[in-house]
C-alpha cells in the first residue's frame, strides 16, 4: 500500500500534460511541425483541432535566415527547406486560446545558439547544458520537461542561471518543453484567468547512443 501511495504522489509531482508544438525530421526531407503531447506521442490532425493552429512565422537560421515555406498536412505542417541540417525555428497561435507557441530544431552536433524568439530554448557550449531565455532574458524559475526517444520523462529545475543540464541515454529524436505565463497589465485576482502563456520546445535528433528497440506509435485524438 505505501509502495502504491508513493507511486501515486511522484506521478502527481509531474507537470500536468498540455498541447505543444514541437519539430522532426520529415522521412521525404524537411522538416514536420506536430501539434498535440510529445510526452505521449498525440498529435492533432486535420480535420480537428489542428485547424486552429496557424503559424505566423517559420525560418532557417542560417546565413540567408530565409523563411519556409508550409502547408497544412493531415497529422500536422510539412516546412519545405534544408530540414535537419539547419536551426528551424516556427512561432504559431491557436484561434481562441491565450497561448503562443514557440519551436526550434537544432542540427546534429549542437551548437551553442542564442534566442530567436519570445521564449526560446537554446544549446549552450557546455555539452549537456541547455538555456531558457524569455525575452532575451535568462528565465530563472519553473521547470524543464525532457522527452526522450522511449518516450522516457525527465523533469528539471531550472537554475538561477536560466539552465538545464539533461542527460540523453538514447539515439534518437528529444523534445525539450518549458512554458511560462506572462501576466497581463492589471492582472486579474485569479492568475488562471487572465494572462498569456508562452509555450516552447527545443528538439534534435542524437546518433549516439543504443537505439530504443519498442517506439511508441503515434497516438490522433478522434475528430
């Protein structure tokens, strides 16, 4: 029993699950923009709930810091370009909700980056060791979500610096997930009614390290 009331505690100490948006690797070339749980592989689709997403903003970040062009497939957005050889990044609003949404994709080897956007997760130089920044400033306080290839969760504090240090057992794709609220002006009594929240994620893919054998298949909310 107490084994079970443990269980019980730790798995309500997680962060509660809420839609992201995240990048991957598309197998045709560029890249996919999903829309849904990475932590539980759902995405949205279309007809559905992916209909009221609408990016406002996809670009390499390269030389040339060209935007991508996109279109809206069925299980989310193919971005046509340079796919996981380049930093991606895509800002996105959904019609009706307070969120804003922010996504990067960093090349394989990382390297140290600095924002791009509202809030941004960004490598560092020191191997392991992630940055968030909210505004282009170091974010001090909540928590850091880590979804690993096996769909395995980890959950960091971020540190007085702004970072995160995460480790990453397996090959395969990371989705690294933070989000923050922004009060209003005026902030009503209740924090939950009032206020925007900024929700970010940082992906890569990894060669190093043994291959998951069981990946979970992706999971489509019925429409």
């Amino acid at each position: 029993m107490k084994t079970v009331l443990a269980l019980m505690t730790a798995l309500a100490a997680l962060p509660a699950a809420a839609h992201n948006l995240w990048l991957e690797p598309a197998e045709a070339g560029g890249l996919h923009l999903r829309y849904g749980e990475p932590e539980i592989r759902l995405l949205e689709r279309s007809p559905g709930k992916l209909d009221a997403l609408e990016p406002q903003r996809a670009q390499v970040l390269d030389r040339s810091n060209g935007a991508l062009p996109w279109r809206r497939g069925e299980d989310g957005f193919v971005l046509r370009g340079p796919g996981a050889e380049a930093d991606t990044v895509v800002e996105a609003r959904a019609s009706g909700a307070r969120s804003r949404y922010y996504a990067r994709h960093a090349a394989w080897p990382l390297k140290a980056a600095q924002p791009a956007m509202a809030l941004d997760i960004v490598p560092t130089a020191e191997a392991g060791t992630f940055a968030v920044y909210f505004k282009g400033v170091p974010l001090t306080q909540g928590t850091l979500k880590v979804i690993a290839p096996s769909l395995w969760l980890q959950v960091h504090d971020i540190d007085e610096r702004g970072r995160v240090r995460i480790h990453t057992p397996w090959r395969g794709l990371y989705v690294l997930d933070v989000d923050t609220r922004e009060p209003a002006p005026g902030d009503a009594p209740d924090p939950s009614q009032d206020g925007v929240v900024h929700r970010a994620t940082l992906s890569f893919s990894t060669p190093e390290g043994p291959a998951f054998e069981r990946p979970q298949p992706a999971q489509f909310t019925a429409h």
